[in-house]
C-alpha cells in the first residue's frame, strides 16, 4: 500500500511539472509565455482571474453609444462597489468587468494609494493606454549620478537590442526624431499630428531654438497589418477589446504565438499564494495555487518560475513565500523586498482656446495624441528638483455638449450644435518619482481577503522632489501654450495619490550587489537564481516615460537567458 501512495504522488508530480512557470497573464506574463513556448519549453501560465478570451469577450466592443444600458455612466451599486477605480476617470460602463473586485481584494491604505487591478485573463494588457517609449541612458544613468536609489546594473545598450525585438513584434507607430534622451525604435508609420498641432509643435520648436519637442505620441496601435493583425480603425474604443487586433495585448499577440507552439497550458482561477523554495538545491521547485472558484489547494513544479503578477501582486507573492531561511520572503535578504514603490505623477496640467483654423476639421477618432518630451534637467539645464517629465495630450474640437451649459433651445439650439465648436489645446504633465526606501508595501496580516489571504498594506507617497516638479510642469505648460499663441490658458491640478498613474514600479528592484537590491542584472531573484522577475517590480527607476515596452524587453531578454542558463545546466 505504501508503495500505491508513492506512485500516485509520483504519478500526480509528473502530471503537474512543467518547464516553466509563469505567473500572471499581463503584458510581460504574455512575453513570458510567447518567449520561453517559442524555444521549446513547456510552460504552465497562472492568472488568478477570470478567463477572457479574444474577440469572444469583447462584448462591449461593437456596441453603439445607445445600445449602453446607462449611456456609459455607472450604476449607484457599481460606485459603492468600487470606491477605488471612481476615483479617477477609469470608471466607465464600457470596461467595469475589467476591474478587480474591490470588496472580494482588498487592500490597507496607510497613506492614500489608488490601485487599480485587472484581474482576468491578459491582466491590464487589454486596457492599458498602448503609449511605448524607450528608456534612455539619461534614465539607466540617472541613480548613479544624483544617488537616490541604487545603480541600473544595466545600460541602454544592453536593452538596445530587445527593444528592437519586441518593437518589431507588438508593432508600434511613431516618428523618427533623433532625440539622445528618447530613443528612435523599428517604428510602423507613425499617425499624424492634426493641423493645430503641427503649428503648435512648430511655434513651440522656432520659440525654444529646437529645444522643445512636440511629436505623435508612440503608440502600441498598429498603422499597418502585422502578423493575422489588422491596423488600426481609429474608433478609439480600444479599452474595451478590439476585434481587429490592432492594438498590442496579451490576447491579440504574444498569446497566440504561444498557443500555436502547442507548449503552453493556460489556468485560469489560480491565485499563487507562494513559491516553493527548497533549501537544499536553493532554488525554487515550483508554486502552490489556490483555486479562486473551489478553495483547493494544488502544487505545480518547475525548473523555472517567471513572477509577472504585476509590481504589487509579485512582491506579494515573493512575501508570502517566507521560509525560516528569510522570514520576510523570498528575495528579501536586502531588506528591499516591498520598498522603493515609484509612480509617474500627474493629474495637472493646462489648456487654452486656438484661433484661425475653424474652417478645418479632424477625421476619424484617433486613439493616440501628442507627447511633448522632457527637457527639463536635461543638456545643461538645470531646476530646483531632480529628474524631469512630459506632456500628453492633444488638439480637438469641441461637439454638441458645448451648447448645454447656455440652455438654448430651439432653432438657434440645432443650429448651434449642427457646426463644430471652436479648436483647443492641452496638455497633461507626467512626472518622475524617485526610488524612496521609504516608499513601500508590506503584507497586512490582520486583515484578509475572500480567499483568507493576507492583504498589502501601502505605505507610499510623493514627496518634496515630486512637489516641486509639479509647480514647473504647471508654469511650463502655460508659458508653452502662451508662446504658441493659445488664448485663454488654464491650469488644473487635482493631486496625485501614489498609483493613480498605473505605473507602479521598483517593489523588487534590480541591482549590482545581493545586499542593496532583490534581483540581478537578469532579473534573477539573487537569494534564488531560477525565480525571474520581469515586470514593474524590477524596475530600479521610473523615468518620466511610459514604462510597458521596458518590461516587454526585459522580459524577452530575460527569458533568452534562462533558456540558455537551462541548456547549460546552471538552473
């Protein structure tokens, strides 16, 4: 009978071991699977959420403004149901299945952080704002040079060639520009700037001697096919799925490539609630899951584990799969594991009314806008604050709504509403924050959520830096504007609470020494070297620039080095 028990132990082992172990469905954990699938692995990949399949689940996707049950507002249920996501503007009809269960997840607040989650099937891949930028070394630099933080242990050299790769891949639009501090890529046709903005750019460019740079924003939306991908429409309702691929996500690109390898196995409803650490190889052998729909517990083994739950959800992960080796978690020997939560802040900036181009118009709804690149700190210039920031935004027409707030009414009314409104301009600020040790995450263990999980408790917020940049973004963006000739230029600034910008990054940074850092400069955990971390996380640093494309290439970058580390015989 003994004997029985072992070979159906052995026999389940067996039926649960894999190559590789991929935890999350976002967009590095769609890179992961596509990457290590690609060269020959088997790769099991874990989302705690829901699954949501292409095209299929797009429901609200094909739907007219009218068939909305309320008109793309939400119900009084859905705002006492999720107080976190109507916080911000990411409260819409349209995309409320995308959101996480706030009542069901939890999380503690001991300063305010708004944190929102995806938790289905391609993660936030499927609803996040597509803008793709490279870093530069201005950013891989710029911890070594001002000493906050620690060192990149990598440069922009060494990402160089994986930005070409994913670029060429995921398909993003954009315009060679030639700027050292934000990089050219393998661009797709860039969209283009409308007419009130190729004149701003332009006064904007003559004004400041070439040294402001407003350009089409570089954007994961396709301008031409790629792959069984369709280009972009330009009906701008990409949050809500896009039948045509046209935009790069999990479901659309990286998951399809992985599927047809015939290695990948995907799991839906499975929260990993730690990584298996065995003391005697001190490497990782795998990962226990909780069944988010019937609360059974199961083991899955691995030679190696990718941790791509996002910034938060994986250093929850490398917390809660605390040993007696390293009580507060795996990968927390520094004493970094949780800290250095960084953001980009923004929530301000300014707008204004443009003359002399009523008798032009804009065609299509184009789901892209200008960015206006850094240029603060940066050739010589200098400001009280460290770091910089951008711009985004655009120039558009107001419509019919206009009208509502003089309460016309008859033929003047329809009159009114039949032409277009006048042309304005704007332009939001996205700012820097720097790695702050004191900026972190910890695990709440007095309070848990549905599944009886502990829950993250967020301690983080922006600082005297953060602030003083805020006051340069607003006067900067009004000089700008002024400059260009736009009338009546206003400022708004509602405040920033850390995570408002979904760009949560640094919980288990990258570094050149085990004693001030969680991972490598492979993005291997150094307490356990067959453990990767490729998502936010990892980052050391935030830039001023959208972070995604970073982690899509250290993602592949990193996995081409574990299938090589593999073949050798070093994991």
């Amino acid at each position: 009978m003994p004997n029985d028990t072992t070979n159906l132990n052995n026999k389940a082992i067996a039926q649960n071991t894999y190559d590789a172990i991929v935890i999350g469905s976002g967009i590095s954990g769609g890179w992961a699977a596509k990457e290590l699938t690609e060269k020959g692995l088997k790769v099991l990949m874990l989302e705690r959420g829901k699954d949501h399949q292409h095209i299929k689940d797009y429901k609200n996707a094909t739907k007219d403004p009218w068939d909305f049950e309320y008109a793309g507002r939400t119900t009084e249920q859905q705002r006492k149901d999720y107080p976190v996501i109507h916080r911000g503007w990411a409260a819409n009809e349209g995309v409320m299945d995308a959101w996480a269960n706030e009542i069901e997840s939890p999380y503690t607040e001991v300063k305010p952080f708004t944190w929102w989650r995806s938790y289905r099937l391609g993660g936030r891949s499927t609803i996040w704002g597509r803008q793709s930028y490279r870093w530069s070394d201005f950013d891989f630099e710029a911890n070594a040079k001002d000493g906050h933080g620690v060192d990149w242990p990598i440069r922009y050299k060494d990402i160089a060639p994986w930005y070409d790769y994913v670029e060429k891949f995921a398909g993003i639009s954009g315009s060679i520009e030639g700027l050292p501090h934000l990089p050219d890529g393998q661009f797709l046709p860039p969209m283009d700037l409308n007419i009130v903005e190729k004149d701003v750019a332009a006064r904007l460019k003559k004004h400041y001697n070439n040294q402001r740079h407003m350009i089409i924003g570089r954007v994961a939306n396709l301008t031409a096919p790629l792959q069984s991908r369709t280009a972009c429409q330009f009906r701008n309702r990409c949050w809500e799925g896009c039948p045509f691929g046209a935009y790069f996500s999990t479901q659309s690109s990286t998951l399809p490539a992985a599927t047809a390898t015939g290695n990948l196995t995907v799991r839906p409803f499975s929260i990993v609630t730690k990584i298996i650490y065995d003391k005697d190889t001190k490497k990782a052998k795998g990962v226990e899951v909780l069944d988010a729909e019937n609360n059974n517990t199961y083991e899955y083994f691995s030679k190696i584990v990718f941790v791509n739950a996002s910034a938060l959800n994986s250093a929850w992960v490398l917390m809660n799969s605390a040993t007696e080796i390293w009580p507060d978690g795996l990968g927390s020997s520094s004493g970094e594991l949780g800290h250095n939560i960084m953001d980009h802040h923004y929530n301000l900036g300014a707008s204004g009314k443009v003359e002399g181009f009523e008798d032009k118009y804009i065609y299509g709804r184009r789901a892209n806008g200008i960015y206006l690149t850094r240029f603060a700190n940066l050739y010589g210039d200098k400001r009280d604050f460290l770091r910089g920031y951008g711009y985004q935004g655009g120039a558009s027409r107001s419509g019919w709504s206009r009208e509502i707030a003089e309460m016309n009414i008859g033929g003047d009314f329809k009159d009114a509403i039949a032409e277009p409104g006048g042309w304005q301009i704007g332009m939001t600020g996205f700012g820097e924050v720097l790695p702050y040790h004191e900026n972190k995450i910890t695990l709440d263990k007095t309070k848990k959520d549905k599944w009886g999980l502990p829950i993250l408790s967020m301690d983080a917020e922006l600082k005297e830096n953060e602030m003083k940049m805020r006051k340069d973004i607003l006067k900067e963006a009004v000089a700008m504007l002024e400059n260009a000739g736009v009338k009546d230029v206003h400022t708004y600034d509602s405040g920033h609470a850390m995570g408002h910008g979904i760009h949560e990054m640094g919980t288990a940074r990258m570094g050149k020494d085990a004693k001030t850092s969680v991972l490598n400069s492979t993005n291997q955990v150094w307490d356990a070297k067959n453990v990767f971390v490729t998502d936010g996380a990892a980052m050391t640093s935030a830039s001023c620039v959208n972070p995604s494309l970073t982690y899509m290439a250290l993602t592949a970058r990193a996995a081409d080095f574990a299938v090589s580390e593999l073949k050798k015989g070093n994991l």
